[in-house]
C-alpha cells in the first residue's frame, strides 16, 4: 500500500515537472491553459495524497524555545 502510494506521488511530481517544462516553450494560449489547469489539478492531487500518506503535520508546534540573553 505505501508502495502503492509512493509511486503515485512519484507519478504526480513527474507529471508537474513535464508541464513546467511544458509551459517555458511557445505555447498557443489554449494550449497554456490546458498545462496550467493541468499543473493545478496535479499540485492538488499530490497535496491531498501526502496529507493521506503522511497525516502529521510537521511545524513549529513543538520548537524549543530560546531564551532570552537577559533571561538567565
């Protein structure tokens, strides 16, 4: 299943790759607006599966605080 998963993710980031690559040659505006579309519904697509594979969030929730210089 996280193989599964993994490939998929790995799909969606070649994908975004080739329509970048995609949109920085000469386009019809069309053709543009299809890859952009396309690139949206991919970045989408990656976003939500990570949050499936991976659902912690990982932040600043749990940082060390520094202390102040004054403070010790």
């Amino acid at each position: 299943m996280i193989d599964e998963n993994l490939a998929r993710l790995r799909t969606h980031r070649n994908n975004i790759h080739r329509y970048r690559k995609l949109l920085g040659t000469q386009l019809s505006e069309l053709e543009r607006k299809f890859l952009e579309r396309r690139l949206s519904e991919e970045q989408t697509a990656i976003e939500k599966l990570a949050t499936t594979i991976f659902p912690l969030e990982l932040g600043v929730v749990n940082a060390p605080q520094r202390a102040s210089p004054g403070a010790a």
